[in-house]
C-alpha cells in the first residue's frame, strides 16, 4: 500500500496539472480532490496488481535476497526500465518472478512492475527487465518490493 505521504505528493502532483490545464467545459470539469483521489487509486491499483500477481504463484519462496537491479533508465517514450538480475542458489532450474518499485528522490511511490525471469538453470544468474506502466519523470528510483522463486 502506498504510504500516506506518497498520496499527498500524488495528490499534489495531479492537483497542480489539473489547475494549470484548467477546465475546458463545465460538464467536463473535474475538482481537484476527484482528479487527486484517481491518482492515488491508480497508484495503489498498480502496487495491488503487483501484489496478486506474486500471491498466484504456489510454491514459491521468498527470493529477495538472490535479486539485484541495475540503474534505472528513461527511454524516449518516458518509461522506466531496470535491469534485474536473478541469481539461482539452488541446484535445480527456478523462474523468479519480482516486483519492482519505482520511487521518486523522497522514497514515494510513483509506480509498481512485475518481471518473470524464467528458467534460471541451478547455480547460474539471468537478467530480465523490469518496464514501469507509464511515464515517470524526475530521479526515479527503483527498489526490490518482492521476489518470489518458484
């Protein structure tokens, strides 16, 4: 779930595009607060899909340790990408499936990815990419949420 602070900074984020667009006609005109709060929804949207998504695998083990992400990068179509590594410590072949969060300098929540690494052959690394749902400009940072080996 996101923090309350990444909600007032969503909030703060949305609120201020919505004022600088103005509205454009009277039926189509949403209140600050109304366009705050689908912001803040679709944020915690995004970290709950991530969530179910690693909650669906069974059999699966707690694999944080054994995931490292490389530096975050913005392509030209404003996405967030980072490169995960999966290193497999057991002596069978295991996929890792790993949430990523994508977090702004303050540490708030700005977006949520989940990446399968597949059939990481036993005592051997992979790497995969981790993609962020939609644009994100400024520091972005990335951290390991979940990994799960299965």
């Amino acid at each position: 779930m996101p923090a309350p602070r990444t909600r007032r900074t969503a909030a703060a984020l949305v609120t201020g595009a919505a004022l600088a667009a103005g509205p454009t006609a009277c039926s189509d005109y949403q209140t600050p607060s109304s366009v705050t709060s689908k912001a803040a929804s679709a944020y915690a949207s995004a970290t709950a899909d991530a969530g179910r998504r690693l909650d669906e695998i069974k059999g699966g083990v707690d694999a944080k340790g054994s995931v490292r992400l490389g530096t975050p990068a913005t392509g030209s179509d404003g996405r967030t990408t980072v490169e995960v590594t999966a290193e497999n410590t057991t002596g069978a072949a295991k996929s890792f499936a790993v949430q990523v969060d994508f977090r702004d300098a303050g540490g708030n929540l700005l977006d949520a990815a989940v990446v399968t690494v597949s059939d990481v052959a036993g005592g051997a690394t992979k790497k995969g990419t981790a993609r962020s749902t939609r644009k994100l400009s400024g520091d972005v940072r990335t951290d390991v949420a979940r990994a799960v080996r299965y």
